[in-house]
DNA sequence: CATGAATGAGACTTCATTCAT
DNA sequence: TATGAATGAAGTCTCATTCAT
C-alpha cells in the first residue's frame, strides 16, 4: 500500500465505446498502452485515497500548463499555484508528465462519453454534426486548459508510447466525423463539391481552437456559442444571394 | 576574437523590401526595443558575413521550432540539424530567443506587406476578405515553419518586452479584419446576424490553424485551399434549402 | 504526542547480557559517543512500549539493509517490508541511521559475547582459532544480514563519531587474532614462514564473506561450515605431497 | 556528430572468449545487452574524439566510487575530484550509471583477456590455480578501485539489464574455477574430501576481497601477495604434523 | 567559421523527516 | 500506534551560453 495515491487508475480513452450514457464515469480500467509499456516492479500502489485532492491540484496543474505551456511550467510554479512546495506534489503524482497523461487522459474519456452518447442516438448527419460541435463547446466549457493543453501539446506527445492513447482518440475522431460528413454529402445535406478532408479539418480546427480563447462565464453559454458557430459553419457568413 | 555580426541589426524586420508604405508595421518596433534591453557596451558588430548561411540557419531552426515546440528545442537538436557543433550557433547568433525573433519578425513583415499591397487595392470587402485569405495561404505555403511557431508559441511571448510587436501585429491584424467584416455588414454583403468578434475568430482561426497540418508542395496549391476554404466560410458546407 | 521510545538510550549495546567481563567491549562506548552528538534537550523517552515490534522492525531494516545496502535503502522500503507507511517508523526509531546502528551494535555485542566466553576459556591457539571460527559462523547463521551490513558498510561509517566503536570493535578483533597467531607461531603449531598479518586478513576475510553467500537453513550447519573452512584454512586444499 | 563522446563503445565482457592473449584491447564491440534494451532514437554520438580525458575522468570516478560507495558519491564529489563542476561531467558521460557501468565492463574486459591468456595454455590444475591467482591479484593491483567497486556494488547492479554482463562474467568465473578445481581433485592434486563449491568460494572471496585492503605501491608486489595466499591456500596455515 | 570543453543556473525528482489527527 | 500530507535539502541531469584555440 505504501504510497497511497498515484494516478494508475486513470483511464486511457481508447476503451471508450461505452454503450450507456454513463457520463463523469472518473476512469475505471488502466489505458492497455500502460499495461504494455511498465514492467517496472510495480512500485506504486493502486487506489487514491483522497481523490479529492487529487482532483484539485490537477486543474491547478492544468490551467498552469494551459497558461504557459507544458515545458515553460516548471513543477514549482503548479506547486506555488497550490500553496505548497514542489516536491511535496510528488506524494500525489508520480512525475510532471503523469499530471499531464491524467489530465489529458480525463479529458478525453468525458469527451467520448459525450460523443458514444450523440452517436448512439443515430440521428441524421446535419443533426448530428450539430450534436457533436455543440458536445465539443459543452467539453471546452468544463475542460478548457486540458482541451487547451490537447491542442498545443498533443502534436509531440504522440511520439511518445505513454500517450498513444492520443492517437487512438485521434483517428477515431477524424473517423467520426469523416463518416458524419460522407453521410451527409450522401443524403444531400451537405455540399456535394466539398473535399471532405478539407472539410473535416475545417471542423475540426474551427471547433477546437476557440479553446485558446473562450472564457467560461463570458456571457455566451456554450450551446450559444455552439448555435452561431454552426450557422457559420453550415451556412456560411456572406448573404445567401439566392 | 569579436563575432563579426549579430542579428541584432542586420535582417532586423525594419530593413525588409518593403513595398508599400505599411504603417506601423510592427516589425519596426523590435529595434527600438532591443536597444532598450541591452545595454551592453556595443559587443557585437555589425553584418553577418555571410547572410545565406544566417538564413538557412534560420530556416533549420524554424522547421525545429515548429516540429517541437520552442522550449522543447534544444540549440543542440539545431546544430544537429544544421551539421555544426550548438556553441557554433553562438558564432551566428545572439542566442536562441533572438532566432526565434528573426523568424517571426522576417514572417511578419512579409506577411504585412502582401496585407498591405492587399488593403491599398481597396476592393470591396468580400474581394478583401478572399485577397486576405488568399493572401494567408501564400504566407502559410512559404513560412509554414513561422506560422506554426506563431500559432504555438505567440501566446506567451507577449510578455516579453522584446516581443512587444508580437501584440503590435495582433493588434493591427485585428482591427483590419473587423473592419472589413463591419464593411462588409453595412454594405450587405456578409449577414447581418452575424457576431462580428466570433466571426473574426472563425476566420481567423479558420485559416491559420491549417498551418499545423498543411505541407507545401503536397498536390493543393495554396490558392486551391484558399478558394476552398472561401467556398466554406462565404457559403457554408450545408446545401442550400431555397 | 512525545514519543515514547527511541533506542537511543535503551538497547544500547551497553546494556546487554554479557556473560563475561569484556574488558573494552566496544559497545560501551557507543552510548557516550552519543551522548556528545546529540546536544538536543533530551526531547525523547526512555522505553519502547513494545520491544517485541521494535525487533521486528529492526529485523526487517536489517534484511533489506543487507539487500540493497544501506544508501539504496529508503525508510519507505522497510516501512514496505514491514506492512506501515514510512512516517510510522519515527515512532519506533529516530532516524533511518539509529536503525542501523542499533541493527550494528547488537550484533557486535553479540559477537564479542561469544567471543569473549571462547577467549576465557584460555585454549591453545590452534584450538581458540577453531573456536573463534565457528563461532563466528554462529553468529553469521544468527545475524547474517547484520554481518553483511557491517561488511559493506563499516568502511564509510567509521568515520562518523557515532560509530566510534565499530573502530573499537576492529581494533579489538585485530589484536586477539594476531595474538592468537602469533601465539600458535610461538607454540610451533602455525607455520614459521607466515606473514601474520596477511594470515589475519586471510582468516578474517575467508570467514566473514561467507555471509555474502550464506542462507541460514541451507543444507550445512554453521559448525560443518566451519569444521570445512578451518580444514581448508588449517590444511590447505593441495594433496599433502611427503 | 553533435555531442562528441559517450560511452557507447564499452564493451561487455562477456564477448571475450578472445583467441588472441590481446592484453588491453580497448573495449570494441557494444555489449549485447545495450542494443536490446535502448531504442532511444541514438541521440548519442559513438566515439570519444579524446579518450585521454575519459580515461582520467573514470579513473577519479573509480577512486570516488570506491572509497565512499556508488550510491553515497555525489557528481558533485566526482567532480570536484576532477576540478570541475558538476554539471560539465555530462558532456563526458550519460550518466552517473554509465561512468560505473564504463568501469566495471573495462575492468571485466581486461580481466578476462587475461584469464584466457591463462586458459590457453593448458597448463595443469594446480598451476591453473596459481596463474589465475597470480592474475587476479595483478587486476587487483592495476583497477584497485574497479575491483572494489565491483565487489561492493555487483550484487544489486545485476538487477538491472544494462549491467547483464556482470551475471554473464560472474556464470563463466565460476564455471572456470569450479573446472579447474574438479580436475586437480580428479588429477590428485587437490584433497579429495573438498566440497568444491566451497572450496571455490573460499578461493574467490579470499583473492578478491584483497581489493578491500591493498594499497599499490606498499611494500608488496601483486606477485609476492599472490605467492603468500597460495601458499596459504594450497597447503594451509598449520604446520605439518607427518 | 567551427570545435571542444566547460560554466552555472535551474529543472525534475527523491527522500528522510515532521506532525496534526 | 499509525496515517496522510507535507517539508526542505539534496541529488541527478539538462541546457543556453561562453571562450580559447
């Protein structure tokens, strides 16, 4: 039992195909990828005692990694952040990197939560392009560093075996939605000219990046912002001259 | 014995071909700024002797910046690059942090000056929109590596007094976009519904996050993508319903 | 609130059974030496509550001392081994290092216990260096990770005044093996031609390795071990060629 | 090229069943065990452009080694032993680990050149035996501080993969005394009640614990040492009683 | 121009130890 | 007696930078 705490029961997103909605479900079987690549003698323990704790020192580490960038925050300034000294963040964490997997690895198991949700509904393409950017506003609403955190950092992470799971998320992501929108284009709902990787990228990238700017409490809820978003993004913003 | 240049006044952003008049250009603030900073007594001396090997240094270090991140990249991953030894660098440069303002001052002031060609033509605003567009992709097809580093890593370079034209750009890039945006509105031919601060960012952000994925020489010509990704934002991707 | 125990003052070496006088038992002046280290105003209590648990724990710090060594060992493994978390040790010990030197002393004490009971028995050298060998080996079978600890560890402690009487200790053991070689020269029952002290090491070293290899409970008594060692010792291991 | 050394040209010694007597060859080829266990993208260049320094630089790191323990020297010790500062160490070696590993597989490897020099000519047991010893105790005399360290630190370094070669060096050490042992007995030479195993340990510990002990340059040549141990060992320390 | 060797600051991390509960 | 959470010192290592050659 030794050391209590450590973040081994997070879990990595790859497993996500949830059937039910089970939303906020904290992460209950370790991602494969760890399994694979830790044949260390499993030094530390399993279950985390105070998760509260836990909890609140990684959003303190993820607005300060959202903030600054994950290389430009030593680990002094997340510990100053939470009123206590550098080292002593290594009797809830194993290393900076691992507050960062866990974040991330959080992040993206709610956000396929959310996801499995609008795609188990089976809706049409138009509706559920619209579900699903109005779930992604709903994410960066409730996990603005760590979507901000995915977006700067995710590009070198996936060299790395300990974040695969970034990758599994990634092309199960652009898989969704490629499919969202060749259905579209096939039920005649979407354009029949577009090239759907441009398209999809377009998305992708118009969707995310308000990551970088949004505030939460700013006077636009995130299903307003979803709303405006989608009019551009279906509709375009010239005046439809007939 | 002394280093015979030093960035420090040479390629400095002033000194660019510039076409147009360009107000303002931001790059004309860095100068004044560094002599600020330094106030060593005159270590440095004047022209690099040989400018092509500054400039594919700087090339070097900017496809590093972009691939790693800033802070991620050691001056050493840029010797290795480059075929030299990291202390030979210190024979080129003043240090790392004045590479990186090179490549992103040498960015800027070509990127204003095809805005500025652009803005005199004083087209409409939806020709001014699609110029600037076009204009970006141009930009995105010659400085990949510098608009990746921009997107990534203008965020915390702001603080730094050295970096101050950093907001001086952003600040001017804004106010001709909503400017056009605003023209465009009034004269009918963008939609009136529109939020002009979100449509701003939608554009914006529509077109320069394509820099993280796009690869110059990889089938689509810049002025393809942009006549695309005009296509989206002017009319949607949805098919019109009357 | 206060402690209650600590050893530093109870299971001192000093206040074991000795059986016999032992003029210089190095143990003695263990308590002293500490004395003068420790200028702390005498913050802890006498006894432990329960020195059964005391000895358990000492028992185990001693097996993974031997284990891994004395530096490589944190009080988080011994706490590990022991089934409690590493702060819960302070109750029973002051320090990681009064672990050690408590596991030393006994041990020392111990030896010289015995060593001292074959001493008075005043037997011919021949014999006392049999008697001193397998007792030895006694004690190794007892106090094998003891032995080991102070194999490997005693060089760098010895220059710490807290550990005056492993000095102590050595010196004493020098000086009854060299008397007792020299008398078996004296008394023609040793070889003439022998260097004494590189027949001390010899014996010295030929016995007190072997808790390197020993496993308590492994085929061979300590007394065959011995009676083996000492042939070879006495007799050499080549074919008596006259 | 980039950073100019590294130790990655040690060898291990267990590829040393040379042919050749080849006394100090320098170590040519990797041991086995790094190629499998790094698939680090080789950041590291291969070869030393001054081994001198290298050379002096283990050499002070072996004394340190020894004298305090691996784990109780600092790289601070290390280099302040060598006059500089700590941090300059890195642009010689990896790491503290790989300057013990560099040590250990150097001294193994002219270990072995030397016992197979030995082995090759066939000479018989008995003088086997005293030409392994005579070479043992020259090692001893050339990488005192290596044979200290290798006795004090083997037992916890074969844990670990990269020093593999240590169990493989130790496999064949034992292998060719206990041989050597098996045919004096079978040859008559050495007494036949012997428990070879014992007897083998007992020949071991008592060569190289001499390491502990020796000092170069005092009084006795390794071959004078060797001869009196022999002496010891082949026919004992008691007088002939027939 | 470039190298080789070093500096020095600062990063991440470990660990013995403390203490309120 | 033991736990949970923290401290603070120290350790290994990295890296931008310097400078004599």
């Amino acid at each position: 039992m030794s050391k209590p705490n450590q973040n081994s029961t997070s879990t990595g997103p790859t497993t996500s195909t949830q059937k039910a909605p089970a939303k906020k479900s904290p992460a209950k079987q370790a991602p494969a990828t760890k399994a694979a690549v830790k044949q260390a003698p499993a030094k530390k323990a399993a279950v985390s005692p105070s998760p509260e704790r836990r909890g609140e020192l990684l959003a303190i580490a993820a607005d300060v990694f959202a903030e600054q960038g994950y290389n430009a925050t030593t680990v002094r300034k997340i510990a100053d952040a939470a009123g206590m000294l550098a080292g002593s963040l290594y009797y809830h964490f194993d290393s900076k990197e691992s507050m960062l997997e866990e974040i991330l690895s959080t992040f993206l198991t709610e956000l396929w939560d959310g996801y499995d949700t609008v795609l188990q509904s089976r809706l049409g393409p138009r509706e559920t392009l619209e579900a699903l950017v109005t779930e992604s506003f709903r994410e960066i609403d409730r996990h603005r560093s760590a979507v901000a955190i995915y977006q700067k950092e995710s590009r070198h992470l996936v060299a790395q075996a300990r974040f695969q799971y970034l990758t599994d998320s990634q092309q199960r992501f652009e898989k969704t939605w490629l499919t969202t929108l060749e259905r579209g284009v096939a039920e005649h709902v979407f354009r029949e000219d577009l090239d759907i990787r441009l398209a999809y990228r377009f998305v992708r990238d118009t969707v995310w990046v308000a990551a970088s700017w949004y505030r939460p409490g700013g006077g636009h809820s995130p299903e307003e912002i979803a709303r405006q978003y989608l009019s551009m993004v279906l509709d375009g913003i010239a005046v439809r001259t007939t």
